[in-house]
C-alpha cells in the first residue's frame, strides 16, 4: 500500500509500508520508476523536504535522510527512546529556518514529545513553559512562507503564530529558555576536571 507520496527536485516519491520508489518524468509514460530503497514509511507526516535532501521516520522506526538513491540513519542516538514510544504512527515532521536556526522537527503527539535535529549541533528536545511547568511544543500544523521563509505554526485551539528568534513572548506569555548542552570530549576521552561553573540568577 501507498504510504504517502513527496516529490523533490522534479521527482516523485512514492513511500510504502516496507519500501520507497522514486519516479521521473519522461514523455512517453508520464512518470517512469528511477530507483527503489529498501525503507518504508510508518507515519505519513514525517516526511520532510530539505533542499535536495528528504527526511521521514521508516518502517523501522528510524528517523532517515535520503537523496532517493543511497541513505543515513539519523536517530542513532535517540534511537532508544524512540523505540520505547508506544505509538509512532502519528508522528508529523517540519522544517524550521531563521538565522542561524537551521532545524528539523518531529513531534510525536501520543508520546507529547518533539525531538529536533540540527546541523553541527545533533538532537535536542523542544518544550514550553506554561503555568509553570515544563509541556511539550503543542503544534499542530506548520507551513513556511515563501516569499522570506517564515515558519508559521497553527495550535490544536486554532491558535496561529510564527517561530522567531527574535520573539520575547510565546502567545503572551514570557518565553522561558533552558539550553542543554551534548556531551563535549574536548578532542581526548581521558578524564577531566571542571574548575570553574558560572551561573546566572536573578533576585527574588
């Protein structure tokens, strides 16, 4: 069965459960098949379009990139906890371009998480502070303007508004920023000493 169908740099792509076929223009038939990979797709809206480049979650439930010929697997490293989810299905994906931003998305709705991959920088987790607590980023629908590349997101309430780095409020609301770093080897896996930790704080 068809799993879903993207195109990308004048092909179409055509995803099933178990694999992917790629398909190319020609005069005579329309489309006519240009390669097939051995990698399905398990939710119909993680696909991802990035340059010539598209990212989706396959039937193993591994987060990949393909150019339609060869691929990578890209969720190595949270590969576990996305294992550990009990439902993927559902999971939608989207670009998000602004500044130095240069991020792709995932959201899995049943699990109430977004996992976001950037280049040079690996994986990270997006959240939200509200009635203080942390909760997960609730989008629900995203489409990039074409004509300056803002990413504008919809809520499940019918709310809409745009990711900026420039933004100081979420929907009205203070934005709250917590930043963790990755693993840092410094070029050596000996053991070494932290001498020194700055921390910022604010009084009362």
């Amino acid at each position: 069965d068809v799993v879903a169908v993207a195109e990308n740099t004048g092909e179409a792509w055509v995803f099933g459960q178990t694999t992917l076929q790629t398909f190319a223009t020609d005069p005579e038939a329309v489309f006519s098949p240009v390669s097939t990979i051995e990698l399905g797709c398990s939710a119909p809206y993680s696909v991802i379009k990035d340059d010539k480049d598209v990212h989706w979650l396959d039937g193993k439930r591994r987060l990949v990139k393909s150019d339609g010929r060869g691929y990578s697997i890209e969720s190595a490293a949270i590969q576990k906890t996305i294992d550990d989810m009990t439902t993927t299905s559902d999971a939608y994906g989207f670009k998000v371009e602004d500044g130095f931003l240069d991020a792709t998305c995932w959201k899995f709705p049943t699990d109430g998480r977004t996992f976001v991959y950037q280049k040079d920088v690996g994986w990270g987790q997006w959240a939200g502070w509200s009635n203080g607590n942390w909760s997960p980023l609730i989008v629900s629908a995203v489409a990039i303007s074409p004509l300056d590349g803002t990413a504008f997101v919809a809520t499940p309430t019918g709310r809409v508004g745009a990711f900026s780095l420039d933004a100081t409020t979420d929907f009205g609301d203070p934005i709250v920023a917590r930043v963790t770093t990755g693993y840092l080897n410094r070029d050596t896996s000996s053991q070494k000493w932290c001498r020194r930790v700055l921390v910022t704080m604010r009084r009362g």
